[in-house]
C-alpha cells in the first residue's frame, strides 16, 4: 500500500476493503469488478495498488482523459480486438490472470460499462476492475448496466480504525478487534482523545494524509474545503440542469437538519412550504452519488427491518463527519479540546460518526419513532438474525426516557446505548463507548448469524 513519513517512521495507508479484492482475485467464479464509491474516497489509488501488489502487470485507463481508450470501446468489435487496442495504448501485454486491467472514471464511456458483459462470457481470465465515482448517476441515463456479469465492491471514507492504523497505532485496532472490554475500558482516555481528532479529519484519505504528515490542522481543512467545491462543481457538470438548485438547496440543509432534536429530514426546512415531489429527484442524485446516507424509518423493531420500511420518512446524513464540520467551519478548538463535540448541535457530528461507521461495517441500519408518542430510537439495526434498538448518546450523560419507555413494552429485546462511557452490561441495556461499537457490531454480525 501507499507509504508516507511521519515524523522518523513509516506508516501505511491500509483500507479493509482490500481484503475483498484479494478474495475477489480468487475467485473461480470471478467477474470484472465495479468499484463504486463517492468521489475522492480512494478507489482508484486502492485499485491501483492492489495492481501494483498482487499482479505482474497493471494497464491503467483513464477514461475521462483517454480519448483513444474510450474509442475502443466506441468502436467495439469483440473483445479481442478491444484488447489488442488496450494493449497498444498501454504498451502492456494484457494476459490471462497475471494482468489487472483498471477503467477509470468508466461513467465517462458508456460503452465501456457495457463491454463488462462480453468481458465476462468471452474473457473470464481477464481480470479488469472499474471504478467511477458517479457510476451510480450513470445509471439512470440510459445506460445498459451488465446485470449479472460483475460483481461489486463499494468504498466509504476511512473509517475510525483505518483512520487509527493510519496513525500507527494498531495495536489499540488489535484490542478494539479483540473486544476484551477490561483492557478497552483503560484505553478509554486515549481513544476519547482519539475519536475527537477522527471527528475533525475525518475519514477522506487526502484529510487523513495531510494529518498524518503532520502538515497541520489549516491544511486538513483546506484539503476537506477542496473536496466539498469538487462534490459542488459535480452538481452542475452531472446533474440535470433543471435538478442542480435543489440538489445545492438540499446538500446545504443537511447540517442544520441534523442539529434538531428530531433528525428526520423535512422538507419544509429546505424551502418554505416545499413538497416531497420537488425535490425526490434531488435527494436520489445525492443518494447515487455516495454524498448522503438515506436512513429510512422502520415502521416495527422485527425481523426482517426491511420488511417493515417506511420510504416516506428518513434521515439524510453527510457522508463524512470531517465534511461537515468544514461544511459548517466548525473550530478546531472546538472539536480537539475537552468533550464539547460530543454533544454540539445536539449530537448531529456523533449521530453522523455512528451511521458512518455503520455504512462503513455494512449493518443494515434504520430509525424508529412512535406515532402520538414522544418515542424515537436513533438506530434500530439488525446483526445476523437479532435486531437491536440502539440510543446515540453524544456523551456521559445518559438519562433519557426513550430507550427504556421503548424496551419495557419489548421485553424480548436488548437495547444498545452508545454513549463516552465505558463498557457496562445491564440486564436490558448494554452501553457501549461510540469508540468501540464499531468493531463490536462487526463481530455480532458473524456471531449473530
């Protein structure tokens, strides 16, 4: 993987997706591979390296500057001569299982999304892999997706234990991994203190790099700013014209959305007297996009959620917590010194740290709230064949009626509370500390299967 210096050391870049690839590369039933992902998470810097680490040869593409590769796939013709053309452009022989061929920015051909079918059944032992980071856009314009000819990886932004190991210190990974909760609970001061520097960086990996070099806290802010007048620019370059007011109107309420107490995502916040019809379009184009996370609310705590999913109702959340606090300039000092963060905005940068993680960890995820009720759970998740209603507490204070109210007319379930507190188990309830749930939940998603 990538290597930079911090300080007299050297560190490394490790993201756990690439254990996938390497299952993917195994694979006798392999497919050409989509990554797909929001823009500037690091999918092609991770293709890349997989190339470099696994293969002999990489043939690299980048299909939004190469007009001579997007012309072999324009032209067509079968898929030997299009690798006879890739393979001139590249100066690199394309041969069976020694050769990654990576398409870059492939939602700027079309055709070459297409040609993944014909790769597939005429080439199996070719390993191409794609990234693009409106690929999920792409779709809708009239673009014939390879349905059941490849398979799919999705990145997110760093997340808190990738953005650990960045800073070397994976053996505090190799306790959280390991969920011994009496060694985690004395670890608690350095991982708080940790988790603040998360909740600034964040988990963009241009952020986490400037951080970790040690090129100080204005740059890290600098570098998330670039990224938000990236995803900005991408509103008018991508989305239809008539669609990129409301996407700019939508993307800016998302922070002052997340700083009410209830987090459900109104509509009348965006525009006074707005409807669900104007901007449905809107909040899609962020959703394929990987800007935002749709969280949609669950209309019973049962097995299976989706079952029980109510479209009409949601919460959006950024998809990085280091981007909202650029988005909303929120002070350094003011997340890295004591525990203010924690509960600032009423929680809004603790609650999107949680369902980032999720996202991240891939545990279904969903909102509960009762109607005529002042009942609402955060989260209500399922973990293999369990369902846990799950309460987001932005720090050591815990009180809240909720969660009990909720539990005492559901005796059959647990309840998880996430909070700055140490690990406790109580007959009802587990508390969990925000710095560990993550891990936590991975385990329970194998163990509750």
């Amino acid at each position: 993987m990538r290597q930079f210096v911090v300080g007299k050391s050297v560190k490394q870049m490790k993201r756990e997706l690439y254990k996938a690839l390497i299952e993917w590369k195994k694979s006798i039933n392999r497919k050409p591979l989509i990554m797909n992902g929001a823009r500037q998470v690091g999918k092609t810097f991770l293709l890349v390296e997989f190339a470099k680490r696994e293969y002999d040869k990489v043939a690299f593409f980048s299909l939004d500057r190469q007009k001579q590769a997007r012309e072999v796939f324009e032209e067509g013709g079968g898929v030997d001569k299009m690798l006879r053309g890739l393979s001139a452009i590249a100066q690199v022989d394309i041969t069976p299982n020694d050769t990654l061929v990576i398409l870059d920015e492939i939602q700027d051909c079309p055709q070459a999304l297409e040609s993944l079918k014909y790769f597939c059944e005429d080439a199996p032992e070719i390993h191409v892999a794609v990234a693009g980071s409106l690929l999920g856009i792409s779709l809708h314009d009239a673009v014939s997706f390879p349905v059941g000819k490849v398979d799919m990886l999705r990145l997110y932004p760093m997340s808190f234990e990738e953005f650990l190991i960045a800073l070397g210190r994976e053996r505090i990974v190799e306790e959280l991994r390991n969920g011994e909760w009496d060694v985690i609970n004395v670890l608690s001061t350095e991982l708080t203190d940790l988790l603040r520097q998360y909740y600034y960086v964040g988990g963009m990996p241009s952020a986490v790099l400037a951080y970790v070099q040690n090129l100080g806290l204005n740059e890290v802010r600098k570098r998330q700013k670039s990224i938000l007048e990236d995803y900005s620019r991408d509103f008018s370059k991508h989305a239809p014209l008539s669609q990129v007011p409301r996407i700019q109107m939508v993307w800016g309420s998302i922070p002052s959305q997340l700083a009410k107490d209830n987090k459900k995502f109104i509509y009348g916040a965006v525009k006074k007297s707005a409807r669900a019809s104007e901007f449905e379009v809107a909040i899609q184009w962020l959703v394929d996009a990987g800007l935002v996370y749709k969280i949609s609310r669950t209309n019973a705590v049962k097995m299976p959620l989706k079952f029980y999913e109510d479209i009409s109702s949601f919460k959006l959340f950024l998809l990085d917590v280091g981007l909202m606090g650029a988005m909303v300039d929120a002070p350094a000092s003011s997340v890295l010194v004591g525990d203010g963060i924690f509960s600032e905005y009423k929680g809004a940068f603790t609650e999107l740290f949680v369902c980032s993680q999720m996202m991240s960890a891939g545990v279904p995820c969903y909102y509960h709230s009762v109607d005529n009720s002042t009942i609402e759970l955060d989260f209500v998740v399922q973990m293999g064949s369990r369902v846990y209603p799950v309460e987001v507490k932005a720090e050591e204070n815990v009180h809240a009626k909720s969660l009990k109210t909720f539990i005492s007319k559901n005796a059959d379930l647990t309840a998880i509370r996430l909070s700055m507190k140490k690990y406790i188990k109580q007959d009802w309830l587990e508390c969990i500390p925000l710095y560990a749930f993550a891990e936590e939940f991975r385990r329970r998603m194998v163990s509750d299967s």
